[in-house]
C-alpha cells in the first residue's frame, strides 16, 4: 500500500469516517448508482436463467403466451442500448402470431364470396350484351318486314284501279228528268245479289234505311266526293270502314221505290251537289 507524506510543520487532514447507511449496518461499500439499463440487463439475465434452467418464465408470471425469441435474442431484445451506443448486431427480432382457425376459415370464405359474385357480374354483363344483340337483330328483322309489307302493298295500290264501275249489268236509266220528277243517278240492272262495290278509295259514311231508297249505303272518298248506292238487298260494310276502290259493300236488291232489280248511283260534289255519273265516271275512265 502507499503511503502518504505530508510536508514538515504541517498537519494532515484526516476525513472522519463515514456513517454507514441505514440499514446496511457493517457495509463498507459505496451505495451503488443504479441506471435504468443495469436494471433491464438484470431482468435480461434473471429470464434468461430461467428459461436455461426449464423453468418456465410465462408460468412464473402467470401469463400464458407464445415466447418471442430465444434465450440470447430475448435478452438482446430486453437490453435498450443507452443514447449515442451502437445498434445491437444480432439477428431480427422473429415474431410468431398465434393462428386462430375460425378467422382464417372467414377470410377463405370472404375471398371465395367475393371470386364468385365476380363471376356472377361478368355472365350477368355478357347475358345483358347477348340480349341486346338480340334486340337490334329482331329490330332490325321487323323494320325490314315492314318495309316488305308497305312495298308489296304500295305495288299492289299501283296495279289497283283508281276508279271502277260500281256494278255490272246494265245501263237502264241515266240523270235527268223523268216523268216529272229530276233522277239524281243513273240506274243499272242485274239480278238480285249482285255485288255492288266502292266505286273509290273511301269510308263508309251511312249503311242503312233510306227513304224511297229501302236500303243504300253512301261513301265519302278522299277527294270528299260521296257516291250513293240504292236500292240495295244487303249490307256488306258499314259505317266507318275504309274501303277502297273495287271492295264489295253491298247486293243489287228491290227494295223502295224500285220497278225491278237494280242499283241507283248518284254522285255528289263537296257533299252535296248532285251531278250526272255519266260524265263523272267518263273523265276517269269508266264507260257504261
């Protein structure tokens, strides 16, 4: 040991002896200054003798779980390097999840809904383009057969008469006065049941009783000409129905103020201005 001198005339300064602490009767030692890192390395070694030793360290503090890491990894884990030390050089800290079936069984289920109701979206989306397709195809289809239609029945307007005679047989009585009297129409002769037909494109305007007539029918054309048909036996078409030139709408008959079989035409302008047949059916065409 060294020894201390000190120089002549002087004396030496002898510190008193130092009080124990309270409660560490005979101790010697200087209290120790404790930092929070000795005491997480103190922890670090206690569990890492513990788990040497196959003592349970969970069991020990009661808690059940899945250890983290190893013995060394778990104490390496514990010890927080104070501030400005270097990073620990050990390997990654591996963590280990507990697996719970029932949420993975969710997930699998979730992920196969979710597959599915994407396969239904795509047959749904090409289900709705297939029909669409279909669509326009009969669309189509049906515009062309309408113009078909219209075309045939266009060509078959145009072989069509524009004007005819409104029945066959023959010429008897024209217009004119006669026996004191004005005839309004001309008169033609057949056997009863003879058909008599629209002498235009036309509507029926009246089919039924008329005075001296017994029966008639009267026809209102497009140019708004009317013709008139007496003397009739029977009805063929009636009010409101669009015939056209050529169409049956009655038979000859005898009824009214009639001398025989026949069928009284008359023609009509704007309504009611009874002019000859004759001339009328001539400038279109019609001989008698």
């Amino acid at each position: 040991m060294a020894r201390h001198t000190h120089a002549p005339g002087r004396t030496a300064f002898t510190a008193p002896p130092k009080a124990p602490a309270p409660g560490r009767r005979g101790s010697h030692r200087a209290e120790d200054d404790r930092s929070p890192l000795r005491g997480r390395v103190t922890a670090a070694a206690v569990v890492a003798g513990a788990i040497a030793t196959g003592s349970g360290f969970f069991t020990a503090v009661g808690t059940s779980a899945i250890p983290l890491a190893a013995g060394g990894d778990l104490a390496g884990a514990l010890l927080v390097p104070s501030e400005g030390a270097p990073a620990q050089a050990s390997g990654a800290l591996l963590t280990v999840h507990e697996v719970n079936p029932g949420l993975e069984s969710a997930k699998l289920v979730r992920g196969e809904g979710m597959v599915a109701l994407q396969q239904v979206d795509r047959v749904v989306q090409q289900a709705s383009a297939d029909y669409a397709v279909k669509q326009e195809e009969l669309r189509k289809q049906q515009e062309a057969e309408a113009a078909e239609k219209a075309r045939k029945e266009a060509e078959e307007a145009a072989k069509r008469p524009k004007v005819v005679k409104p029945a066959q047989g023959s010429f008897t009585s024209g217009f004119g006065a006669r026996w004191g009297t004005t005839h309004y129409g001309i008169d033609i002769a057949n056997s009863i049941g003879t058909p008599i037909v629209s002498a235009m494109d036309g509507t029926v305007i009246e089919a039924g009783s008329a005075s001296g007539f017994g029966l008639w029918v009267r026809v209102q054309h497009d140019d708004g000409t009317v013709t008139v048909y007496g003397h009739v036996d029977t009805i063929v078409a009636y009010a409101g129905t669009r015939v056209s030139a050529g169409q049956q709408i009655a038979t000859m008959g005898n009824r009214g103020q009639s001398t025989g079989p026949h069928l009284h035409f008359e023609v009509w302008l704007n309504g009611g201005q009874k002019i000859d047949p004759v001339g009328w059916l001539a400038q279109r065409g019609i001989a008698l």
